[in-house]
C-alpha cells in the first residue's frame, strides 16, 4: 500500500503544486508550507503517543519533502525555462525518495 501512495499520490501532489504561479511568491509560499509542515511534524512526533501519530508525522514529513522539492523545481524553472520538462520528471521521480529510504531501513531491521 506504501508503494502505490509514494509511486502515484507523490507525483500526482508535486504536479499539483507546480501547476501554481512560477512567481517568486510561488516559491516562498511552498517554503513556508514546507517548514510549516516539517515544525508540525516534529511537534506531533514529540507531544503525541502512539501509532497513528507517528504515521501522521511521517506523513506531513513526507508532505513537505513533495513541497521542497516542487519549490526546487518551481525556482529552476523561472531560471531555465527551457528544462521544464526535464526538471517535472526529475521532480516527479525525486517524490519517490524517501519509499526508498523507508524500504531499506525494512530491510537492514530484518
């Protein structure tokens, strides 16, 4: 179930995001989501208990990845407008990276 999340809800949220304005207040705005995000990730993490807290601050890590990542992206392209489709792909496939991180985490606990 992890698999198909980060292999098409990922991509499917960073090109949502960079469907918005390229503006510099594009860009700033999915900073600020960013570390809104990972502050509140970190707060859950360390004032709420149990399982599905733990997941919900993952889960809102992982949200701000797809936003730095989509910032990133939305930043190169107001300065190389001609790889706009070259940086959604490597933007699209940089949402994917911490499934890999999580799975070889799995694999190394065994």
């Amino acid at each position: 179930m992890s698999f198909v999340i980060a292999f098409i809800a990922g991509p499917a949220a960073f090109f949502v995001l960079a469907r918005q304005s390229r503006g510099r207040v594009a860009v700033w705005s999915l900073g600020l989501m960013a570390a809104g995000l990972t502050i509140s990730a970190l707060v859950l993490f360390e004032c709420a208990a149990g399982q599905g807290a733990q997941i919900a601050a993952l889960v809102m890590l992982w949200l701000a990845w797809i936003a730095a990542v989509t910032m990133v992206v939305q930043a190169l392209r107001r300065r190389l407008p001609h790889m706009a489709r070259v940086l959604n792909a490597l933007g699209a496939m940089a949402t994917t990276l911490p499934w890999f991180g999580f799975y070889f985490a799995t694999m190394v606990a065994l």
